[in-house]
C-alpha cells in the first residue's frame, strides 16, 4: 500500500467529519461544528491533493466520492437517526462494490 492510500484514507475521514459536522452547523449558525466543517474540508482537500501525485484523478475521486458516501450514510443513520431504507442500502452496496472492483482489477488504480 502506497502512501498515496494513506493520504486518500486521511481526506476521506476528514471530509466525512466535515460532511457529518456540516448538518451540526444549522447553516454556519454554530461555531463549533462550523469549524469542524471549514478545518475538515481543508484537511480533506489538502490530502486528496497529495493523493493525486500518483493515484490517477478519476480513480481517486471514485474512491473518495463512493467510500465517503457510504461512511456518511452511516455516521447520520447513526448519530442523526436518519433511516436508511432496502434501495439506499442496495445502492451503497453497490458503490462499495465498485470501489472494490477499481482497487482489485483496475491497472489504472496506480497499486
């Protein structure tokens, strides 16, 4: 594993705390959450741009975009009690198997 993973692994969980912080926010009304938001997404950024000095642009942004959907879906049917009905969970399982097939059979996933 590359540190490039590393670094796509950082901006996905920072994004998500940002993503999840945003809802928290009530429009940038909370200072907390707020921050939260703002430092997170910079954090996400940053890494994802370290990310693309090796990991091919297309590759990394299904990645980020499909795990950080999934783990988002998660944390607010967790923490915000949102319901995830059968064609919400099909379809995530759906982008996770996606992101599994880029990372197992893709040449282009820059292993």
């Amino acid at each position: 594993m590359s540190i490039s993973y590393l670094w796509l692994a950082i901006a996905i969980v920072a994004e998500v705390a940002a993503t999840s912080a945003l809802k928290a926010a009530d429009g940038f009304t909370r200072l907390v959450p707020s921050l939260i938001t703002v430092v997170g997404y910079a954090i996400a950024f940053v890494c994802l741009s370290l990310t693309l000095r090796t990991i091919p642009v297309g590759i990394t942004y299904a990645i980020w975009s499909g795990v950080g959907i999934v783990l988002v879906s998660a944390v607010a049917w967790i923490w915000y009690r949102q319901n995830l009905d059968l064609p919400a969970l099909l379809g995530m399982g759906l982008i996770l198997a996606g992101v599994l097939v880029i990372n197992l059979f893709s040449r282009t996933a820059g292993h």
